[in-house]
C-alpha cells in the first residue's frame, strides 16, 4: 500500500489549506483599467461643461481679487464648485448666473460626485448583487453533480454527462487552483476554491445536497480522503473516484465509494491490447471516447423486450443490471429479461440518441435504429 498514514494526509492537508470560495460565472466586463479611464472622461467631460457655462456667463461673475473673470477664473471656480470646496472669492452675483447655477451647475456637481465615489458604490452594489446570487443558487441546488478536480479526467468526466442532457448549472467544481476555478467560471460552471479534503469546502459546494460526486485528483491519498469527508456529509450520494494505482482501489471504497476506476492499470490494458491487436485497441478507444464512433449506453428494458433473452433484442446488449447484480450477455440468469432490468448495450454515437431531457429513446424509435443499433 503507497498511502501514507491517515495523520500524516491530514497533516499535509492542513499545510496546504487555501481561501474557501463561491464563485458563480458572470458575464465578462471591462477590464480595471478600461474602466478608470471611462470615468476619468466622464469626470473631465463634466469639468469642460461647467467650465464652458461659467466661461459663457462670466459677465454674471463677480472675483474678489479683480472683479473680472476670465478664462483661468472659470476653470478655477468650476473646479472648486465641483468638489464642493467653495472659498467664496468668486461668486455669481447676477441673477441669470444664479439661475443657472441653481439649475445647471448644481446637478452637474451631483454627477461629479457620483463619478467619483462610482468605485465605490459599484464595489457595494456589486457585492450586494453576489451574495443574491449566490443564496439564490443555494436555495435553487438540489440533485446535483459535485466534481473535485477539473484537470483532464475531470473534464472528460463532465463532458460526458453534459452530453447525456446534464445542466452547466447542475456542476459543481471543486479545486484548489484559482486559475483552474476562472476556467472553470469561463466555460460557465460554479467553482468552489478551496481543498475538498475539508468539509467545509465541500459544504460550500452543497455537497450534503449532490446526487453524485466525482472524485478526480492528482493524488490517491487525497482521493481517499475526499472519498471519506464527502461520505460523511452524504450518505445516499453515488461517489465515483479516480486512482493511479490499482492497489490502492480497495482502500478508496472501503472509504466511501461507490465505483473506482483505475487511470494507470486502464491505460497499460489498452497499451497491451493495442500492441496484441491494433484493431482490438482502436475499438476499445473508440468505446472510451465520448460522442464518436460507438458509445456505451445504459437504458431500461421495454415492453416489446420482456419476455425475450439478451441475443433477441435489437441492439448489441453486453450486460444486464437487475436490482444490484450486473450480469453479461452470455449469463443463462440473465435470460428472459425483466420489465425492471436496465441493460448496457453499444451503439453508434450520435446527437439523436440524446434527448433534451437527457434520456435516451426506447429502441423501438427510428432515432435509435438510424443511430446503428448493430454496432
């Protein structure tokens, strides 16, 4: 066994422990720069004005330092007006000077002020608007899926249910990485940044909530721990884990997991078929790779098929699922089939086999007899 001990993982997981975060994806917007020089503008836009109308009107204005005022005067009460300092030295005496002040200069003074604590109000509003998404996303989240690393297999896990008919919304992603978690939020999934070996990451995730959780980190320790925080928080939910190394597979479900599946062992298989049989290994890669050549799917028996043994049906059925027992093709229980039974059958891949709810046809459709039902 590579695991070190059960001490020493959670010892190393407190070592690395990062900012626990929510982030929901949100439309793109102007960079920090780009939006400080819009607001520059709109600030010196509304300086020229007053300025101008001060400039227009300057025979309405009265300096107490020469009684005129020309063109610096104006820029320098229209600053000072502005900002709300006031010193009083220029003034507008006449009445059309009053008049306009009153229904010009001062709504302009308004909007400076706006301008400049713009920041400010936008970091308010912002953050306002943020915590209601996400307890609207808290309250809205049921039956979802939690992914813990969004590296190449996590993807490749997402990808698949997302062509079987399952929401971006439906995704939860937990990581580590702050840049994994903005690539996560650009391809429109919620991220959760922060170490799943933590419960309280996971429980930002709404992981008490999940119908399944996906477990695919870099490391078997870390998987395993995963595996038994988010069994602890999740009782009923179908937990589905990742290992390097085939000896470390019993520990990871005697941890919690429903399904393990074994990265370096899968992958030298398909090495040592592809060099027995190149034609036996480009099957076998076809099978794994989702939404060309053959897919394996998962589908209920229906009436027409009740009754019928395996080799009867339609489509090429390679295993039966009855209650909890997975039986092949060739297994005599598995004949006649059962209205209950649910078989795995391989079929060519196609966008028609899925449909927008995420089920797929009854064999008896056109839709799945076009799709190749005698792969």
């Amino acid at each position: 066994m590579k695991l070190p001990g059960h001490d020493a993982m959670a010892r190393r997981a407190d070592e690395h422990v990062v900012p626990t975060r929510v982030l929901l994806p949100r439309r793109v917007v102007d960079r920090p720069l780009r939006q400080v020089a819009k607001r520059l503008a709109m600030a010196m836009t509304v300086l020229a004005a007053t300025v101008f109308i001060v400039w227009a009107d300057r025979s309405g204005y009265h300096d107490n330092a020469d009684g005129k005022v020309d063109f610096l005067d104006a820029v320098y009460y229209a600053t000072v007006t502005l900002s709300t300092t006031g010193y009083g030295d220029i003034v507008p005496y006449s009445d059309p000077a009053r008049l306009v002040n009153v229904v010009l200069v001062t709504p302009l003074r308004v909007l400076f002020l706006i301008i400049l604590v713009g920041t400010t109000l936008e970091v308010l509003t912002e953050r306002t608007r943020e915590d209601f998404r996400l307890n609207r996303w808290r309250s809205n989240l049921r039956e979802h899926t939690v992914v813990v690393g969004f590296g190449t297999k996590g993807r490749s896990a997402i990808q698949t249910l997302c062509a079987t008919g399952l929401k971006k919304d439906q995704i939860v992603i937990v990581d580590p990485a702050g840049k994994v978690i903005e690539a996560a939020n650009a391809e429109g999934f919620v991220g959760v940044l922060g170490d799943a070996t933590r419960s309280d990451v996971l429980l930002r995730a709404e992981v008490q909530k999940a119908r399944q959780i996906i477990i695919a980190t870099q490391r078997d320790d870390t998987a395993v721990l995963v595996a038994l925080t988010a069994r602890q928080l999740n009782r009923g939910a179908k937990i589905v884990a990742a290992v390097r190394e085939e000896e470390n597979a019993p520990l990871l479900r005697q941890s919690g997991a429903d399904a393990v599946i074994t990265s370096a062992s899968a992958a030298g298989r398909l090495l040592g078929l592809s060099v027995l049989s190149p034609s036996a290994g480009t099957v076998m890669e076809d099978l794994i790779q989702q939404g060309s050549g053959l897919d394996l799917v998962e589908r209920p028996v229906i009436k027409a098929e009740v009754g019928k043994s395996v080799r009867e049906t339609d489509d090429l059925v390679v295993s039966v699922l009855r209650g909890h027992r997975l039986m092949g093709y060739d297994d005599p229980a598995a004949s006649p089939l059962q209205l209950t039974d649910r078989v795995i059958t391989i079929v060519r891949a196609s966008p028609s086999h899925v449909t927008q709810s995420g089920h797929l046809p009854q064999p008896n459709q056109r839709s799945w007899k076009d799709g190749g039902s005698q792969a």
